[in-house]
C-alpha cells in the first residue's frame, strides 16, 4: 500500500496486508445498501470485514455535529473538521484493520470531503495537500446517480432533503429542491475531475440493487484474486 | 495558497514566539498594556483557545486518542477558527491584534512529533503572516526554571510524553522543549522573527518590544473612531 502523499508519520505502508474498498457517492446513491450486500458476500467467503465511515470519529463528531446544527463554522474550520475527523479514522481504526489483515470497506473518503471543500471555493492545492496523509484504497467504487433519481431517493427515505446535501449554504437558491439539484450537480462535476485524477471505478446506480452489486462483487473479486 | 494574504489590511498582527517559560506572554501582556491605556484598538488572541475545538482537544488529550497528525490537526481547527471568526475580522476592522503562539508554534512542535514540515506549511497556508513576529530566545535552563520550579503537575502531552523520549515527566519536557527550541531557531530567518534576549529585565525586554512596535508600525493610526 502507499499514501497519496506524504503520509502519517510514524506509519509503515508495507505493514498494511488488508485491503481497502472505498464505496463513493451521494446520499441516496446506494452506498449503506451495495456495503451491506458486499460484506456479507465477503464474509460468506471467510473474510473479515470493517466498517468506517465519515463523521464517525469519536474524537471530533460530536463537536461537528453542534457545530453544524448552529451554522457557527468558518468555511477553513469546517473542512478542518472533517479532516481531523477522518485522520483520526485513518489512524484508529482503518491502520490497524489493515494491519491486522482485515478488508476495510470505506462508506466514502476523502474524495467526498474534498469535492464539497473544492465546491465551497477552497483552494484545490491545499485540499489536496491535506489528504496526502491518505493511503491510496485499492479499490474505489464511485456510485453515480443522476440527481433526479438521487431527489427521489432521499424523499423515499424521508420527506425531506437535508440542508448540507442540498447546499443550502452555498446561496445556489432560496428553494431546497432547485438547491439540491444544482448543488448535486456541482459535486458531480468535481467528481469527474477527481475521477480523472485518482482512478475510480464509476458505476452506473442508476439501475437495479442486484445489477449493480453483481458488477460490484465481480470487480472485488477480481482485485482478491478469488 | 491565494494571494490574498499578502493583501495589505488596516489592521496589524504582532505575534510572540518562544518556549514556555520563556517570558513571551509576560512581554505580549504588557505590550497590549501600553497599547490600551493608548486609547488603541487592540484584540488579544492565545493559542488552543477556540471554543468550539476546546471539548474535543481535551477529549482526546485525556483518552490519549490523538497521534502527532491529528493532534496538528485539532491544534489547526482550533486556529483556524480563530483566525476566520476573530484575526482576520479584526485585522480588516483596522485592529492590533497580538497572537500568544502562532502558526509557527505548530510548525515547531508538530515537526518534533514527527509532521512533515512542508505538510505543516502547506496546511497553515491560508494564513497570513504576522506584521511583526517576536521570537523570545531566552536559554533552555532559565526557561526550565521558570516552568518547573514550582514542581508543577506536567501533563502528558504538554511533557511530550506520546515521543517516548523518557518515561519521567520532567526529563521528557526538557527534552521535549530542546527540540522545539531547535525548530524553532531553524526557521527564524525564514519567517523574519525579531530575537529578543530573553535573560535581560522584564523592563529592558518590554522597552525594546515597544520601541520596535513604535517604529515599525504608525500607531495613531490604530485609535478608536467610535466615541465612547
């Protein structure tokens, strides 16, 4: 394995014998349903799976989660605290998953984090600086949804659209239907540039649970070997 | 970075750097002193103060959960926060703005714990650089001293405890700051610090810090325009 960068001091990539998936994409994309059917066909087969996700980190989650009800973050502040929130996942429980020879399915990574600091007019070289103490996944999956579908989906969940997946900081409209639809629009734009970049494999989730975990379970077979 | 933090703003940003015990905070203290009871606007800022970051930072000193990354990176929101809601509003509303610790603390100590050094350079990039830095080179012993003669409780990160440098509090710290000391006299010619001996009278040292802020900065400038 390696780092995009310059990586975490202290830590040896050549220690790391698992694997790290990465499962991108919008809320509503069918991240949580395509993980779960991965990891129990990977668990069905003898291995080991972890779980992580952002925003999950006990050390700065619940100070994100106030902070972004009271709207009280600078922007630099915010996409700080998403870092510090996923550094602190990286070197907690994903390096030590890896180590220990676990597979380590990502419910998103730093591509998510850095196509809404980039959206918010943060300075692309610094974002990228930043997540060079990332290590590169072996695979990343890249769910992409067309926001018709992504608006459908999340009203099915609920009835409403939440304010950060809409963009409503961002002043893109006073209408949170028009706002996610733009917004979405702009995350997936910055996306095919970041796709470019660092190799993802882009799935079509605008189809059927089964078709698209059937393209999902080969790809990862493949990278295991199997 | 952007180039707006080369921008000339109204205000100005003095910031003092040195080891603790190095008597910088005494000096910033009477700075902003001098400064008030000038009838100036002046806005006092330390490091790892920032509310909102306060709960986690001490979360994770007391679970020892923070590596040297995000531990840089806690340390950082923390400043940022700061910088965004306080430094950079002020310095536009034409304020002094005096900063205990800057970004070259982090740079020093961040580096010791292991953090690339233009990794830290590059995460601090959004912000701008003091109008004048006073670096409080006073030796290691006299630091020392003032630190640790009162036989003071040193916690577990603030003696440097996480490097496995000794397994005695005391002993760790002094090796701790010699390092930091050793940062930070590596990058004094980078970021232009003004040295100051740190041996000589609080009065000489607060004589001389006022007579540099005197020149180098036009001080009417800086008076309330509201009446009070």
């Amino acid at each position: 394995m390696k780092f995009y960068g310059e990586g975490l001091p202290g830590v040896d990539p050549v220690n790391l014998v698992g694997k790290l998936i990465v499962i991108e994409g919008a809320d509503g994309s069918g991240r949580s349903t395509q993980m779960d059917l991965l990891k129990d066909c990977l668990e069905g087969q003898g291995h080991a799976i972890v779980n992580v996700g952002l925003r999950r980190s006990s050390l700065v989650s619940e100070e994100l989660n106030e902070a972004k009800k009271g709207n009280v973050l600078g922007e630099i502040t915010r996409s700080l605290f998403y870092a510090t929130d996923f550094a602190d996942q990286l070197e907690n429980r994903i390096i030590p998953a890896l180590k220990a020879g676990f597979i380590v399915l990502a419910d998103r990574y730093i591509y998510t984090l850095m196509a809404r600091d980039i959206v918010r007019g943060a300075d692309r070289d610094w974002v990228h600086s930043i997540y060079g103490i990332a290590l590169v996944p072996d695979l990343v999956i890249y769910l992409r949804v067309s926001p018709a579908q992504l608006v459908e989906r999340n009203f099915r969940k609920k009835a409403t659209l939440d304010y950060w997946e809409a963009g409503m900081d961002l002043g893109l409209s006073r209408d949170i239907f028009d706002s996610f639809m733009r917004y979405q629009k702009l995350i997936q734009k910055e996306f095919s540039l970041l796709q470019r970049e660092y190799d993802f494999l882009v799935v079509n989730g605008n189809r059927s649970v089964r078709s698209i975990s059937n393209e999902i379970t080969a790809k990862v077979e493949g990278l295991l070997g199997i | 970075m952007n180039t707006s933090i080369s921008v000339e703003l109204p205000g100005k940003l003095i910031a003092v750097e040195g080891l603790d015990g190095s008597g910088k905070s005494t000096q910033l203290y009477l700075l902003k002193r001098w400064l008030e009871l000038r009838g100036l606007k002046v806005f006092f800022t330390e490091w790892n103060s920032s509310v909102i970051v306060k709960k986690a930072t001490s979360k994770g000193k007391k679970r020892q959960l923070l590596t040297p990354t995000t531990f840089s990176l806690i340390h950082c929101t923390d400043f940022s926060d700061r910088y965004e809601q306080q430094i950079l509003p002020l310095l536009k509303a034409g304020y002094l703005v005096l900063c205990d610790r800057y970004v070259y603390t982090a740079f020093a100590r961040d580096a010791v714990r292991g953090c690339s050094r233009s990794w830290l350079r590059n995460l601090y990039g959004f912000a701008r650089h003091p109008d004048i830095t006073f670096f409080f080179d006073t030796p290691l012993d006299i630091a020392l001293d003032r630190i640790l003669s009162g036989r003071p409780q040193l916690k577990y990160h603030e003696a440097g405890m996480d490097l496995g440098l000794s397994a005695v509090p005391y002993e760790s710290f002094s090796l701790f700051q010699k390092r930091i000391y050793d940062e930070y006299l590596a990058m004094k010619d980078e970021f232009s610090f003004v040295s100051l001996d740190g041996t000589v009278s609080i009065e000489e040292q607060q004589a001389k810090v006022r007579e540099i802020v005197g020149l180098k900065l036009d001080l009417p400038l800086y008076r309330w325009k509201t009446i009070t």
